[in-house]
C-alpha cells in the first residue's frame, strides 16, 4: 500500500476490513501514482436512496488540516457512532483525501511539480493528469446515472479557534439549489459557529468545476490550521510557508470532523422524506 499521509499502510489496515468502505483508485499522479478513493456507505441502502458526496483534500500539502480533517472523518463514518450510522445509510461518501501525492512524496509544501496550483487546473483545457483523472472519474460516474449531489474541497479544516470559511461558486444556484445550500450551512453553523461563507473570489476552482460540469452544490472549507501571530491582523494559511505556526492538535480536527458529519446528517434530514425514502 501507499505509504504517503493520510492514505498510509497503517491507515489502511484499520478501515480496509470494515464492511461500509471499499478502497480503490480515483486518478494517477504525473509520476504514475495511485490517488485513492475511499468509498464509505451502508452497502444494504440502495444507492438511488442515497444523496452522493464526493470529498477532495490536500491539493495543497502543505494545508495538513485537510488531510487529518479527512482522516477523522473516514474514522468517524466508520465507527459505531448513531450519527455515522445515519451518515452511512443517508449517505455514499466518495473521499480522495490526497489529490497531491507527489507533493507529499517528494516533501514539496504547495505546488504541483510543474509548480502550477492544482486547484487553478480544474477549467485548463489539458489539465495536470491529477485533476484530468478525477474528473475522468467523476463523469464516467455520471454518466452510468449516478448522482452527484454534494461536492465539498477541503483545505485548511482548523479546529478549535479556528475560522471556517465556507466558499460556493461564483454563480447562481437555481432556487431549488440555493433552498439545500441555505440548509445546508445553516445547519454547518449550527455545529460550528464560527463559520464564515462566502462565494469563491476566484474562478476555475475544484468547487466551481463540480456545479458547472456536475451540477454539485459545492463548497470548498477552508481556515486558519496555524495559530494567529501576537497581532490583530489577522494570519493568513500561507504564513505557515514563510515564518511557521503551531498546527492545531488531531483532536481539534477529529472534533470538528464529527461535527461536519452530524451537520451532513442533519442537512439530510430535512429532506429525507421526499428525497431518500421511497
């Protein structure tokens, strides 16, 4: 198995036996390296009663709130939690927790090889073969008639003290849309009320690609993963590549990992009548 954070060998053998997760590949790496997607459900729900999500992280490595965001987050769907119960029957959870992996590999903190952003590939007409092969994937899953409900990319993902920034595509939902988006953040920051949202202040994002080509409500879930400098500016996630910060603690991002999950729940909840049941 890999050995590159989060998808490590050790993590591996704890998920790989659970009956709700099945472990493939979503993509390859320009220098031919598995990305992996980790695939969570109660496989006794028929899918077309579930809402799909798909999750993406570390395009940038250096944010390592998303990678251990992530990582608690698979580890909450999978445990025996009410809630991760709920999730998994709501729910197809689609997670590729490391779309970056040769910047990992190598020790690189931000940028592809090419020292392009990933996260500005996703509208080039020949994108870096990270994103082509997500995006290979997503719609060869689209176009068997799956869903494709929920995007979210994951970034900073802090935890305790930590400001959430939850950005939406530069664009307008249709009303039934922006009803589940008003839902869905309400009841985000009923969980964590720190939350800030906004639109995306640039284009061609992951998130903008998910509702121009998928039809996705999308968001990307950003924040500060290092503590703020002694001063009332406010610290910025690219300070950590300049002078360094204290990374929050794994328990802050496992907190805050559950909490996105009940939100998800909840979020669910509100529609699981005309939606997910017969």
């Amino acid at each position: 198995g890999s050995t590159l954070f989060p998808y490590t060998t050790l993590f591996r053998s704890r998920i790989q036996d659970s009956p709700f997760c099945t472990i493939g590949n979503a993509g390859r790496s320009t220098e031919g390296k598995d990305i992996k997607l980790i695939s969570i459900t109660n496989p006794d729900v028929e899918l077309k009663k579930k809402k799909v999500a798909w999750f993406t992280g570390l395009q940038h490595t250096a944010e390592l709130g998303a990678g251990r965001g992530l990582e608690a987050m698979i580890d909450f769907l999978l445990s025996d939690d009410p809630v991760a119960y709920e999730a998994r029957d709501y729910y197809l959870f689609n997670i590729i927790p490391l779309v970056n992996v040769d910047a990992v590999d190598e020790g690189r903190g931000r940028t592809h090889s090419s020292g392009r952003n990933l996260n500005r590939e996703w509208i080039n007409t020949y994108p870096k073969p990270e994103v082509a092969s997500i995006l290979q994937t997503f719609t060869e899953w689209t176009d068997k008639g799956n869903a494709f409900d929920l995007f979210i990319d994951f970034h900073g993902f802090s935890g305790v003290n930590g400001d959430f920034l939850l950005l939406h595509p530069d664009t307008t939902y249709s009303d039934e849309q922006k009803k589940h988006y008003d839902v869905l953040i309400a009841e985000i920051k009923k969980q964590l009320p720190q939350t800030e949202s906004a639109k995306f202040s640039v284009l061609g994002l992951a998130g903008d690609t998910a509702f121009q080509q998928f039809g996705a409500l999308s968001l990307s879930i950003d924040g500060w993963i290092y503590d703020r400098p002694h001063s009332p500016v406010k610290s910025h996630l690219s300070s950590y590549y300049e002078s360094g910060r204290t990374i929050f603690a794994l328990d802050d991002c496992q907190e805050s990992a559950a909490k996105y999950v009940k939100a998800f729940v909840e979020y669910a909840n509100v529609f699981h009548g005309s939606e997910i049941e017969d």
